[in-house]
C-alpha cells in the first residue's frame, strides 16, 4: 500500500493519513538537524510495518530537504541501529 507524506509545519509533524486515522513523527528543527522526537502509530493500524514505512519517508523527505535526522525516540534509535545503511541520513 502506497501512503502519502504531508508535512504538517504548524505542528512539527511529519504525518500519514489513512482513513480516519493520522500516523506521525513530531520533530524539533534545530538549524537543519531534524530532531526526531515521537512515532506515532494509532493501535488501529499497529503491526502492519507503518512506522517503518513512515520513517523511511521522513528521512527521503529530510534528505531532499538537505537536512540530517538525529533520532531522539526509542523506536527511531532502534532502527538507526538495524539499518546501518542509513547512517549517511543521520547526524
């Protein structure tokens, strides 16, 4: 299933909307290092590998942004550590 990304700037997200429901990652911009901060995924949608996909579209966004990501939440680490190919996308 194919998702698009919007990029709510009045509050700081990154966001999916699917149906009813919003999946999103907030962030801090802190001079072109966007600070990760929270995944959200609504229990509605959970263990469908829509976090995944979510961040793998933030982080495409940052990167044609020319920004880095700096990942500030647990989920984010964890996949900073799984997918070491990514590390060019990170500070």
């Amino acid at each position: 299933m194919t998702y698009t990304l919007e990029h709510n700037v009045e509050e700081f997200k990154y966001e999916f909307h699917i149906g009813e429901h919003i999946a999103y990652i907030t962030y801090d911009d802190q001079n072109g290092d966007m600070h990760l901060t929270h995944t959200i995924v609504p229990d509605a949608l959970a263990g469908k590998g829509l976090a995944k996909t979510l961040l793998e579209a933030v982080l495409q966004q940052i990167k044609k942004d020319n920004k880095k990501a700096v990942a500030k939440c647990s989920y984010i680490v964890n996949y900073q550590q799984k997918h070491p190919e990514a590390s060019s996308l990170f500070v």
